[in-house]
C-alpha cells in the first residue's frame, strides 16, 4: 500500500534544511550567512528569488538555475464567507506537472490551521470521499507538502483576514487530498522541517496527521515523530468498516486497536477518532453502540462530522439534530464527543470533498 517515497531530481528549497543551504552555500563559494538569508525568505513564503531583497543577483541567477525555488505554482484561491480559504496548486516537477493539488486555510479567532494535502488523487477509495473518486495519481514529495503551507502564510501576509480572525498558519492537519500514511518518507520529512527550530518551529502539538488505518506506518510515525494522531474510523464494526474504508480489510479493528493502544500520546493528549455520519449507515442505535465499546474513553476522543455532498455522492448525512442528539450519547457513556462545524462547505472546501478541479481557469 505504502507508495515509493517521491524525490525531486532538483532539491526543492523548501526541503531543504539549514545545513544543506550551508553545503551549497560552500559549494557555490557564497558567504555563509546567505544560507540563513534564503531561510528566512523561504521561512516567510517567499520562493521567488527574484522577490528576495538581500540576495545579490549573482546568487539569484545560481538558485534559479540549480534548484527548484517553487515548487506549486498558485492557479486559483477561492474565499468563503467563513474566511476559509481554498488554494488549488499546480506541480512543477517533470513528469507529473500540471497535477494539481489543493490546500485549506481555516481561520479562527486565534489559530489558524492549514488542511495540507500528501497526495494527487489518494491510494484508497473510500465510497463516501470526493478525492477517493479521482484515483491516485501521485505522492508529492517533501518540498511540495511544505510549500502548501509557504505558500499560504505568504498569501495571508499579502491580503491578511479581516481582523477577528487569525491570519498566520498556527497548525497544520494532514487531512487534505491523500493517504498521508501511504506516502510515508515524504510526510515524516516533511513534519521534520515543520518543526525544524530553523523553518517553522512548531510543537508537535501543533501538527496533526490523519490515517485511515495503516497500522505498520502509524506504528512507525508513533516511533519516529509522534504527532497528534487522528483516525478516519467511521464505524466500529467490521463488515460496515470494510466497506466505508476499505482498508480495514487489510487492517481490522483488532489490530487498529492494538495499535491505538501502543501510539505515544502525551499528557492531556488523545487520539481523535473521525466519524463521519450517514444517514441510515452509521448512525443507528447498534452503530452507537458498537462504537462505545470500542473507544477508549482515557486516550481518545469522538469527532462527529457532517457529511459533505458533492456531485454523484451515493449517501446523504444524518441531520444535525440526530448528530447532537448521537454525541450526547456518547458523551453520556463518559466518552468525549464533539461535532465538528463545517467551514467553507461554500466553496467545496469542508472535510471530505476535496478534489483538485483541473478545469478551474489560472487566475495567479
Ligand atoms: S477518506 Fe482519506 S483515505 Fe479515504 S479516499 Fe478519501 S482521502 Fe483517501
């Protein structure tokens, strides 16, 4: 399942960590400190060297000419009334450019988190998800995973929110377009450089990756970067799991229990368990039931989710009223629930219903 981990024949600048801008610093006989100079332009969201004050233009020419500066190109962003915002990306890389991508920013009060997508198209094919219908198509490599979130923090600096809402990238969730498990090396790269103390610096609190059950790649995230965790789980019962996300065929419950069990959350941290609920296929009186004997009340938590239509979608969501009514049961049983508010449904933008639109014309 897990796809070969996608490398750029170019090193991408936003992949690249300090020290490897110190090794082409020396390589291309340039002062050491224009090495923290480039990270700082890439650290902001600016790729563009021609955009980059301080470097001379010598050094501008060499970058162009030898490394991927940016490696999305924007095509098109699209605002709800919410503040949500939607970016849909380009790939520049041989082979595979032109693909497209899309990111998402949810702003709040006072945090801002960026959807961030690991793939073209995703491995899986869950019935009920937009980007399932499209196939996979490709992994993005590390630099492409970073850029999104470059990318987006240059935007929100250039036309910044209106002024209630948080308008810089505070965290970032992994439950754009894609498996993230499926493209393992390039995600766990990339939330390395997320929190390299030299590019964002952030708290591994901060940084959330969503699975829908690979439980050898969970295991080996856990041991490697234990991030926040969260489960596409959508039902507790086996026959109904196969079908809503395939791959529990491969990895049942059992084992995703037993893997749940083993991830290393911190203090005050739990496990989120995704449930996304249909109307008549997940949200009757035995799924609830089933669903309490399988969460573990201590390191896991419940996060309803409203189905989002898109065009062809085979199912329908269950009212809010039965979703309210349905986390009040869980919470009566001692388990924590909570339903999620839907942000930029407007623009195709909320959970689930992401799928890059190649049709959509380049407005830059
Ligand atoms: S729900 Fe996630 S894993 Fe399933 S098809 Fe959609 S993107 Fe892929």
């Amino acid at each position: 399942m897990t796809q070969p981990a996608q490398t750029s024949p170019t090193p991408q600048l936003p992949a690249m960590t300090l020290a490897d801008l110190q090794a082409q610093m020396q390589h291309w006989q340039q002062p050491a400190f224009r090495a923290k100079q480039l990270l700082d332009w890439c650290n902001k969201g600016v790729l563009d060297p021609c955009e980059m004050a301080n470097i001379p233009a010598p050094l501008r020419q060499l970058l162009q000419e030898n490394l991927c500066c940016q490696p999305l190109k924007l095509v098109h962003r699209q605002c709800s009334s919410d503040g949500t915002r939607k970016y849909l990306f380009a790939l520049q890389r041989d082979r595979v450019a032109g693909k497209m991508v899309e990111s998402v920013f949810i702003p709040e009060e006072k945090r801002g988190t960026v959807c961030i997508s690991s793939q073209v198209g995703c491995v899986l094919d869950c019935p009920f998800c937009h980007t399932g219908t499209q196939g996979f198509e490709a992994n993005l490599t590390a630099g492409e995973i970073v850029a999104q979130v470059l990318m987006i923090k240059h935007d929100l600096r250039q036309e910044p929110l209106a002024d209630e809402l948080h308008s810089d990238v505070t965290h970032i969730v992994y439950m754009g377009m894609g498996e993230p498990m499926a493209n393992e090396a390039a995600v766990q790269q990339s939330i390395e450089i997320l929190m390299d103390e030299q590019r964002l610096h952030l708290s591994r609190r901060r940084i959330t990756v969503s699975s829908s059950g690979l439980v050898p790649q969970i295991t080996r995230l856990g041991a490697a970067q234990p991030v926040n965790l969260a489960i596409s789980l959508h039902s507790a019962d086996d026959a109904k799991r196969d079908i809503l996300v395939p791959i529990n065929k491969k990895y049942p419950l059992a084992e995703l229990r037993r893997c749940l069990d083993a991830y290393p959350i911190g203090k005050q941290r739990h496990i989120t368990l995704e449930y996304v609920m249909l109307d008549g296929v997940n949200d009757q009186a035995d799924d609830l039931a089933t669903l309490v004997r399988f969460v573990q009340p201590e390191r896991e938590r419940v996060n309803l989710i409203q189905f989002n239509p898109y065009p062809g979608s085979p199912y329908s969501g269950s009212s809010k009223q039965h979703m309210k009514r349905f986390a009040q049961q869980l919470i009566s049983q001692g388990i924590r629930a909570t339903v999620r508010r839907s942000r930029g449904d407007d623009i195709m933008a909320a959970c689930g219903q992401l799928k890059a639109d190649a049709t959509i014309p380049n407005q830059g």
